[in-house]
C-alpha cells in the first residue's frame, strides 16, 4: 500500500525476485490526472464526463454525491459552488484510493460499499454526503503515511 511522505507518495515496487524498491511521484500528481480529465475548459467539473467516466447517469452520480437530480440536470445548478465542491471532493477520494484499489472503478466500488471501522462502519460514499469528506481525506493521509485503520 503506498505511504505519503513530506508531500510525495511512495509507492513499492517489487521487481520479479528481488526486494521491494521505492518509487515516489508528488502527492498532488496522483489526484491531478483523474479530476484534470474531467473537467471542461472553464476549470469546471463537467457532471456528463463524470458520469460517463464511472458508467453511471446523472441521476446515479446525483445519488452517490447525496445531491438531487435537477443539480445535475440543470446547466445553472450544475456550475453552482455546492455542487462543483461535492462532486470535486468525491473525485479527489476515488482518486486518492484508485492505485490502492487497482483502478477508478474498483476505488468507485469501495467509495460506496466499503463500511469503514474507523467511521462507525459508514462508507466513503455516506461521508462525503455528511459534509465529512475532510475527516475522511485525513484519515486516508493517516493509512497512506502507514498509519493504522
């Protein structure tokens, strides 16, 4: 599992047979590309290429965001700072967790269904709808630097 350090995750890597080396590539680079590929030329998340990117419609995203549909929907709410900030804070945790999951998909999965301990056995999904993403992002930053869960 890769450990954050002074700014910059270290990842192992073992080489077939031998010990495990270190690779390590700035924190901020790992949740860049997934949330840089999603928004427009605005700066702005675009909500079609969110859904799109997971399989999921509109409604589905408003749902695993815990914002209502017409959020989405409609161009004016879907610019709004509530919705751009609950969906940028979904895309940055599914980010953070993708390499340790094994991608964006199986990091969407977990971000649903995965009961943390540490949170009462609610999921990353139930956080972030609770205005706790920030609990969470310090939690995962605990795990990344080898904390325990």
């Amino acid at each position: 599992m890769p450990r954050a350090k002074m700014g910059r995750t270290v990842a192992a890597i073992r080489p077939s047979g031998g010990a495990p080396r270190v690779a390590a590539r700035p924190a901020s680079a790992q949740n860049a590309p997934l949330i840089a590929s999603l928004m427009g030329a605005t700066g702005m998340v675009e909500m079609d290429r969110v859904a799109a990117s997971f399989g999921m419609s509109k409604l589905q995203l408003a749902e695993t965001t815990g914002l209502g549909p017409q959020a989405l929907y409609k161009t004016d709410r879907a610019r709004a700072a509530k919705t751009q900030s609950r969906v940028k804070e979904m895309l940055e945790i599914v980010s953070r967790i993708s390499t340790w999951a094994g991608g964006k998909e199986r990091a969407m999965a977990w971000y649903r269904a995965q009961p943390i301990a540490a949170f009462g056995g609610r999921t990353a999904e139930s956080l972030v709808k609770s205005g706790k993403a920030s609990a969470l992002r310090d939690y995962l930053d605990h795990i990344a630097m080898g904390g325990f869960a």
